[in-house]
C-alpha cells in the first residue's frame, strides 16, 4: 500500500521485552514487560540495541516475514548485544 506521496506505508511495530539474562538488570535501565511502539517510541529505546534491532524492523515495517517460523511470521525474537545483561526483545507487527 502506497501514501499520497507514492511512497510504501509502514507498518508499525510492538517491541516488548520479554526477558533479561545474566544478572537480570538491563544497563540502559529497561525493565521486563516494558512496551514500544516503532517507530513512535524508538527515541525511548537503547541506541545500542535499536542498531541490533533494526534490520529485523525494516522487515515487518515493509509488510516481510519471519521465515524461520510458520507459526509466528509477523513476529521476530532477538536480544541486544550486551555480554553481561542481554535483553530479549519480541518484536511484532501490527495487522
């Protein structure tokens, strides 16, 4: 689907964390259940784990889908890169 502009219409993006290992306290101070809307809230989130996520959210924003699972396409789980606390992030599409 096209705006006016001719240009494609993102979709938007539940991000929510669903975990966090190691010593259970994320750095950047995110807390388990914690909810973002991409691209609304994306100022909100972890520089660092914003870059990690991102490829993952050009996917489902452009209408792709997960191709590793059939049961889950429009949704993508992945943590951040930090050694010490990774955050474990569920990304979803809006329909």
């Amino acid at each position: 689907m096209l705006t006016e502009n001719n240009t494609p219409k993102l979709s938007e993006i539940t991000i929510e964390i669903t975990n966090i290992l190691g010593e259970g306290s994320c750095s950047r101070g995110h807390n388990i259940s914690e909810i973002f809307d991409y691209p609304k809230d994306r100022d909100k989130m972890c520089p660092s784990a914003l870059s990690i996520l991102r490829p993952y959210l050009l996917v489902l924003a452009y209408g792709g889908n997960n191709i590793y699972t059939q049961e889950t396409p429009n949704t993508f789980s992945l943590s951040c890169s930090d050694p010490s606390h990774p955050v474990v992030y569920k990304l979803t599409r809006k329909e």
